[in-house]
C-alpha cells in the first residue's frame, strides 16, 4: 500500500473552499517540482515484467513517489507564501529528456478562514 504524508494544509483539487470556510484572500500561483529518473537496474527490470504483462509496478511506484514529492513541494511552497490552502490543485509531467521526467503539483495559493454566517 501507498505511504502518503498527511499534509499541514487543505490541499484541493475543486476551486471552491472546503465547507465551513471562505477565501479571504487569493495569494497567487504556487508549485511543486520534481525531476525523477529511471535507473538502468529498475528500467530493464520493468522490461522484464512486460513479458508477463499486467502493472509493471517498478514504474507505478516511481510514479507514486513522484507525485507525492511534487505535492508536499507545493505545500511547502504554498506556506512559504503565506497561504493556509491551495485550490485547483493539478499535476502535470514532461520527460526533459531520455529516462527523465519532471513531475508538477501547482495550484493557487489561498489564505482561508471560517466562514461567516
């Protein structure tokens, strides 16, 4: 099973604010990054499981690992900033270059609180 890291902060994929608060105030685009590459060792092994066919979980895994950087990144990011929240998060990838690819968490920076009645 997955690892994942409980954030410190909402982070969402909907551009609305959780139930129970508002946005006070919009801080601005925010980003995480990572650049991963796939080793000689684990790429050959991946090929190997191609034979087999099904999930070739040497990749899954990198991929997981991945995205899970690139969010805690952004969340970093985003408190830096001074925001307590990030909306419409996404991700968004590109291979830079042979075995190499650049994973991105973004979404916008927001400062939330309870909303008023």
């Amino acid at each position: 099973m997955y690892q994942i890291a409980p954030h410190q902060i909402p982070i969402l994929t909907t551009f609305e604010p959780p139930p129970g608060l508002e946005v006070e105030r919009i801080v601005g685009p925010c980003w995480g990054i990572t650049v991963r590459s796939r080793s000689v060792v684990g790429t050959t092994c991946a090929g190997c499981q191609t034979f087999f066919g099904g999930e070739i979980t040497l990749f899954t895994d990198l991929a997981n690992d991945s995205r899970n950087e690139a969010m805690n990144r952004l969340e970093q990011h985003a408190r830096v900033m001074g925001a307590n929240g990030v909306l419409g998060m996404r991700f968004d990838s590109s291979e830079l270059m042979q075995n190499a690819n650049e994973i991105v968490a973004y979404g916008t920076a927001v400062v939330l609180r309870p909303a008023r009645a």
